[in-house]
C-alpha cells in the first residue's frame, strides 16, 4: 500500500472548475477531505461517499435475517439450506465495511475492498441455497415434472457456483490490488466481469429449468399445499437475477462509470432485491416448508474441481477450502445415535407429569450411568375432529405444560437419542380421518405434517388401533416420505399376533401386504407382546414371527415396563433369560421396546429409568453371550405327531381374540 502521509496529491487528481464535479479520474469529496492515512488512496473509488444511514440500515437488516435464518435452519435442521446464511454473514462484513467507509474514511483502500469483496461474492451462496430448494421440490413431488433429475441439477448449479465465485473472487482481489498500486484496473475488471456474465447465464438457465418444472408442477404444488411457497421460490430467485444482471452492467462500465458513480443504483438494484429475497425466505423458510433433508444420492454433491487448474493457485486452494467446508456443513447429517444401531432400547413415554402437574423428566434416561437408549417415542398425537386441533393426550403441543418437555427432549437429540412422536393408540378417529378422500386427507394431515416439522421430530411411530384401509396406511407413508426424506423414521405399532395371521390384530389391513408393499420405507415394527397379544415369557412366539419370514432387525419386542400398564408383564429372571437367548442367537436382533416409561420396574414411579439399564446390561453390553445358532429343521426325519398336541374339542367354542383394550394412564395427561 502507497503512504500518502504529508504527500500533496497530483494535480490530476483535483478539481478546477467545481468542488463537486467529478474530476477526470475518481471523484474527491469537497466536504470530506482526505486523511491522507497509510491505506488512503487520493480518491473515493466508490465513485460518491456512500451513506452511512443505509450501510447501518443494511448491516442491521442482514444481521436480523441472519439470526432468523439461522434460528429456522437449526429448528427444522435444514443444513442443506446453510450456505443462505453464509451469504447472510457475507453481505453483514460488506455492509459493515462500507459504514466505515461512510463515516470514517471513503478514502481508505482497505474498507472499500472488504465492501466490494463481500458484498459482490455473498449473492454465489444465497444463490446455492436457492439451486437446493428446486432439487428438493423435484425430489418430493416426483421427476416426471422436470427436464432433468435433481442429482444433476445440484451437480451442474454448484458446480457453476464454484466457477464464477472463483472467477468473481479473483476479479475483485485484483481490481483491489492495482487500484493500491495505482495501476490500470481494466483487466482485473474483465476477470469479475466474465464471472459475473457466467453467473447471469446459469442462474439464466436455472430460471428456464425451475419455471418450467414449477409450471408443470402446479396442481401438485397446490395439491401439497405449496403453490405460495413456489411463488416466493420464484421471486426471490428472480430478485437475485436482477441484481446479478445490474452488477454486470455496472462491472462492463467500469469503476467511473455512471451505475458505478452514482449510489442510488446501488440501494435500489444491490441492497433492496437481496434484501427483500432474505426477508420472504425468513417468512417461508425452505426448512420448515420442504424439510430437513435433499433427497438424492449424497455423492452427487462432491464437487470436481480438477479442470480448475488454470486459476492461480493460491486462489484456487482458497476456493475448494471454502466450498467443501460450506458444503459439507449444508449436507451434514443429524448427530448419529451411536456406533452400534442394534438392538434397539425404546421406551414409549405417554404420561408426562404426575398428579401433581410435575414433568416426569426423560433426563435421566441420559445422565445415569449405564443406559444406552437409542429411541424415545412421545405419545399420545391424536387428530380431532377440527383439523386444525391436534393434541398431545389432551393438550395441543404448543400448551405452555409442554414448554420444559420439548426442551428436554431437544437435549436427548442433541446427545444422539432419536425423539419419535406416535400417532394414534387407544384413542380412536386419527386414522379414521386420514383414511378418507384425498381432499380430508390434506385437511388433516397438512397440521400433522406442519406439527412434526415445528417440533423437529425424527420420525413418526403409526399406532393403528382402529379400521384402515391398506390404501389409506400407505397413502400416509408415501406422504411422510415425501415430505420428510430418506433420514425419516416411519415405524409402526402392531399387536405381534398380527404378524402371525392378519386377521389377529386391531388395524384393519394385512401387515404381511403393507411390508411387501413398502416395507423398504419402514424403519421396523414395534410388536405388542402383551394384553393377550403375545407373550416373552418365552420365546417361541418370537421365532415363529422371525420363521414366518419377517426380517430379525425389523421386529422389535414389545413389553410392559409394570403390571400396571397392562397384562402380559414378564418377571425379570424370565425375561432376562429370553432376551439373552435371543441376543445370542440372532446376530440383528431388532431389539426392545417398554410401554411405558413413568412407571418402568425395577425403579417404578421413583426410578423408571431403570428399567433401560436393565435394558441396556442384556442387550447393550461390550460382552454378549456366545451365539447359539437355532439347529435347522430337517423335514425328512421330523417326527409325526399322531395326536395334536393342542386338540379342539369337538363340540368347543372357537378361540376368542383379545378384544381392544386402554392403556393405564394415571389421569393427568388423558
């Protein structure tokens, strides 16, 4: 940097006719005299003395949109939409620079090239956020509506991301440079400027492909209630062109030239368009509208930047340390829950607080030593009759008695517990309106969906203890896939007889049909081995289940956790025994599941988490039983039995199924 200190400045630099002309080569302020310091250059580059009201209004603005982007993207856990707020942090560094400039000194070479830097480069990463939402929306509603499958898109759009932000990066450093050596900037210009005319050309291209799939999408954007959300997709991705448009003609003017000179261009087709696009995606936020994950392969995100190679070096380990840093960080997934999957340990917790209106806390579940559980279901959503009223048992999930318990719950995440919700149960009709005609579905099942979103919850278990059709459950499973991704977890909740004989259970359709149907998008089944369902005083329901064909690491034992919650509870010795037998033996063994936490023995009201580390000792434990391999039956020489072991009489009365039954509640949350 030149150091103007106690050096007059060139006469080329002064105005002779009127202070507030623009000399022929930069502009000087008559009302701000240069400081002359140690990185002051002898004119204003911007072209004018930026103002300071707007470069404060425009750091506050971007800082209040970056808080609730940032707020929304962790809530609904959206990282695919991070580098939006990337772009965010960018524009906040520019605009703050450019105050500095206004009310410091507009002279200073280092504020204007931090201003022009960050300012010019942070529409590359609102941009990326907004080639993400297409490949989303195309990934929900189905590639039928696009010219090309969303793998390719993101593939093609960042790649042309890293091409003109590197392209732009490199422009804008050198135009800095030679402006502080006092040297023709024309050819760093025409660097920014070829990466500015790229970027207007893909985003031109990404214009055509998204107005075209959102047209052909329209009734099914309708349909999923999204058409308002595709408008603003579609503004704000008009909204960043017109300011990419107007800084390429400005960049093909040059830094005199008259766009470039005069700021109200700037406030208008700079500041305001990118202003605007941030404020209606904080209104409707990709996260809690789309989801919280992309759908597509993974490996279609990896950049190639081999062919890069003709960027200067130092420019170009810049850039890919940049990218693969943002992009990782958009595409990483929730905290896994742990190095070894299975067994499962889950409990059900459906009585929150006690007679006293005290939260029974779930903490403890992960703070007492001992216990590993991997799952926690809440229990119970219920759909009622006004579509707009879901209840968590009797209250609405937004009832200031469920402020501690969401709270408590986002910890058992955060330290790698996957938080379910369940929907149904005892309490009857939920089903029953899912199960209607298309227009009832979407009445009662958009809240459903809008619910599960604001609570951030990793999956849904389905308690189907009422009529449905098998058309309706997979209606429903469809939809929370599309709606929700691939890391979604759809689990249901059948007795286990059901998985023996269809006609065996409370749910109206076949199980055995729905897991040929989609069993690929069920995580596993949460088997009712109680109420007359099942028994685990032994285990020879359970191998008849897994011989029937069903997968070993699909079926999860259910139990009752205490006399109390039902009948069918299993004495620890026996039980411990069974679980040990069947850990040993199946090397995918699904694992277990307890109805339900509060009450849970050993420990009961006092230390229902005991109950896991009981769990926990047989199932989870560094040293398992040596496998025992169940000997294969041999048909050839397997033993005919002249007399049934279990005859019918021949007069008898056939063999009754368990009729429906309620589970015990203690009556505060019911």
């Amino acid at each position: 940097m030149l150091n103007l200190r106690n050096q007059a400045v060139s006469a080329d630099w002064l105005v002779v006719a009127n202070c507030s002309a623009t000399p022929a080569h930069g502009y000087i302020d008559p009302n701000f005299p240069n400081p002359n310091g140690k990185h002051d250059v002898p004119v204003i580059i911007y072209g004018y003395t930026p103002s300071f009201s707007l470069a404060v209004f425009a750091a506050v603005w971007f800082s209040l949109m970056l808080v609730i982007h940032l707020a929304q993207t962790i809530r609904y856990r959206s990282w695919w939409f991070f580098p939006f707020s990337v772009g965010l942090l960018f524009e906040i560094v520019g605009y703050v620079a450019r105050s500095l400039s206004a009310k410091k000194d507009p002279y200073n070479l280092i504020f204007f090239i931090l201003n022009y830097f960050f300012i010019v480069t942070a529409p590359v990463f609102l941009a990326a956020g907004i080639y993400t939402i297409l490949s989303a929306l195309i990934s929900r509603l189905g590639s039928k509506y696009s010219s090309l499958s969303p793998k390719v898109i993101m593939w093609f759009f960042v790649l042309s991301d890293v091409i003109s932000t590197i392209t732009q990066v490199a422009g804008a450093a050198l135009i800095g440079s030679q402006e502080s050596k006092h040297k023709d900037p024309t050819f760093a210009n025409n660097i920014l400027l070829g990466g500015l005319a790229y970027q207007v050309f893909s985003i031109g291209v990404f214009i055509v492909l998204a107005g075209r799939f959102l047209w052909r999408a329209r009734r099914a954007l309708r349909r999923r209630n999204l058409d308002t959300f595709a408008l603003v997709f579609a503004a704000v991705t008009i909204l960043v062109y017109l300011r990419t448009v107007f800084r390429l003609a400005e960049t093909a003017q040059g830094l005199n030239g008259s766009i470039q000179s005069n700021e109200t261009y700037f406030a208008c087709l700079e500041f305001a368009p990118v202003a605007a696009a941030v404020l209606l995606f904080a209104g409707w936020n990709p996260g809690r509208c789309l989801g919280s994950t992309v759908r597509g392969n993974k490996s279609s995100y990896q950049l190639d930047t081999r062919h890069l190679n003709s960027i200067p070096s130092h420019i170009h380990c810049y850039s890919n340390i940049l990218f693969c840093f943002i992009y990782i960080l958009s595409q990483m997934p929730p905290i896994p829950q742990g190095a070894k999957p299975l067994p499962r340990i889950i409990t059900y917790y459906q009585t929150h607080h006690d007679s006293a209106g005290k939260l029974i806390s779930p903490l403890p579940l992960l703070t007492q030593p001992g216990i590993s559980l991997t799952h926690l279901i809440l229990a119970a959503i219920h759909l009622n009759e006004d579509p707009n009223h879901i209840t968590l048992n009797d209250h609405p999930p937004h009832h200031p008695r469920f402020e501690t318990l969401w709270a408590e719950l986002r910890i058992l995440q955060a330290s790698g517990v996957k938080v379910l919700g369940m929907l149904g149960g005892a309490a009857k009709g939920s089903y029953t309106r899912l199960d209607g005609s298309d227009a009832q579905f979407e009445r009662y099942y958009l809240p459903l969906r809008d619910m599960i979103r604001a609570r951030g919850l990793d999956g849904l278990d389905l308690d189907v203890e009422e009529e449905m059709s098998l058309g309706g459950v997979v209606k429903l499973i469809d939809r929370l896939r599309s709606d929700f991704g691939k890391g979604f977890l759809i689990t249901l909740a059948p007795v286990a007889a059901a998985l023996l004989d269809h006609r065996s259970n409370l749910s109206g359709f076949d199980y055995e049909a729905l897991e040929v149907m989609r069993g690929h998008e069920i995580s596993w089944y949460n088997a009712q081995f109680y109420c007359g369902w099942g028994d685990m005083s032994n285990p020879i329901m359970y191998e008849m289940i897994i011989r029937k064909g069903w997968p070993i690491e699909k079926v999860v034992i259910g139990l009752v956790t205490n006399p109390a919650n039902g009948s069918g509870f299993v004495m620890w010795e026996f039980l411990s025994a069974v679980l040990n037998l069947l850990r040993g033996r199946h090397e995918r063994f699904g694992g277990v599941m307890g109805w339900e936490y509060f009450n849970s023995l050993p420990g009961g009201h006092e230390r229902p988490w005991e109950w896991a580390r009981q769990m926990t000792s047989v199932l989870r434990q560094e040293d398992f039983l040596p496998s025992v391999q169940a000997p294969p039956i041999n048909v050839a020489t397997k033993p005919v039995l002249e007399v049934e072991a279990d005859p019918d009489t021949s007069n008898g009365k056939p063999v009754q199924v368990p009729r429906s039954f309620d589970y015990y509640s203690d009556g505060s949350d019911v």
